[in-house]
C-alpha cells in the first residue's frame, strides 16, 4: 500500500484507520487537521491513499475512484497490515462509506463516517447507506446539518441502526464548514468532529 501517513504514538493501544474522500487524498488539509487532533489525543491515526488516487498524484491528473471491490479491497490490505489485533476505521465520505462495509473484519472495533454520502447531490432517491441499518458495531455518524449528500432531515427519516451514535454540526455542509451567520467556523467544527472522534474511539 502507497502513501501511508502514520501520525502518534507507534505503541498506542487504540488504532484509527482512516480513509480519504473521493476528490482529495490522504495529505489534503482537512484529513491531515483530524489525524494531528486525534494523534494528539494518544491514538495511533494511519492514512493511506486508495489506488486510484496513488495513480492520480503519480499521473498529476484527476481519476475517477477504483470501483467498490478493489477500493474495499485496498483498505482491507490496511487494516490487516497496521490494524493490529484491534482497530477502528472510518473516513472522511467515500472512505466513510467503504469503512461502514468492512465493519465485521474480525479486527475492527467501531467504524466512524464524517460526512456520509447517503445519496449523490440532487438526487436524493438515490440512497447508498441502506446497509446501515444492519450495521452490530458500534459507529459515529459525524453530519453537516446542511450536508447536500445527506442533511439532518433526510439522516432523521433513514433506518439507521441503534449501534450509530448520530451527531450534527451546526449549520455545516459536507465539508463541515458553516455560514458566517451561524456564529461557528469550519476549523471549529472539524476540531469538534476530531474530539468527538476520539472521545467514540476511547469509550469503546
């Protein structure tokens, strides 16, 4: 696997796989803030980039994702290499989503989604997330109240499984960043998102 980050103790006792979205790989702005907030917390964060997006930064020009299989597939090869014994995956939307289908991986604890795709913009008849009811692991759904691939509305109206714990950010979008008008900032949210994250991760 190309492009592994590992931020944290290297001895840490809790491990977080984390996966990258669609558009933007495992060193972008946002997936580097969370990994450093929850690293500093004492857990050990890994990143990766899934194949395509290895191609995309070797080639400098945009791919679209691996199909679902190889994308599954790439991650699974991550966590049997740094999941240790015991593991929580989880990722920033796509990798969110390809996170919620390896959750009985017999190494992995909980799974966290920090904007879940539900359905793509505009097409909210669409749904990706149905599997997400049968989901037995413990999980963290972290939702931009305003996400255009899943607002809080639509997430209230979804069967969604008791084993997720759903939280809201006020105002944000499905990067987590809110209008001036709502008195919050995107830094503040992805930095409540991190805390969240790891207060998930250290509770189970």
């Amino acid at each position: 696997m190309s492009n592994v980050i590992i931020d944290g103790p290297q001895d840490a006792e809790k491990v977080f796989i984390f996966a990258h979205g669609a558009g933007a790989g495992s060193d972008h702005e946002f997936m580097q803030t969370v990994a450093e907030q929850v690293a500093a917390a004492g857990i050990k964060v890994v990143r990766f980039d899934f194949p395509y997006m290895v191609r995309m930064k070797q080639e400098a020009r945009r791919l679209p994702p691996n199909r679902m299989p190889q994308l599954l597939a790439a991650f699974t090869e991550v966590i049997e290499q740094y999941g240790q014994d015991q593991c929580f995956i989880g990722g920033k939307s796509m990798g969110g989503r390809m996170a919620s289908h390896l959750t009985e991986h017999a190494a992995v604890q909980g799974v966290v989604m920090l904007g879940f795709p539900f359905h793509p913009v505009g097409k909210p008849e669409r749904l990706k997330g149905e599997h997400l009811a049968s989901l037995s692991k413990p999980a963290l759904l972290i939702q931009g109240e305003r996400d255009t691939m899943g607002t809080q509305t639509q997430v209230a109206s979804y069967d969604l499984s008791a084993t997720i714990e759903q939280r809201f950010l006020v105002d944000g979008d499905h990067s987590f960043k809110p209008r001036k008008a709502s008195g919050f900032t995107q830094s503040e949210h992805i930095a409540t998102a991190a805390q969240w994250l790891v207060d998930f991760i250290h509770a189970h």
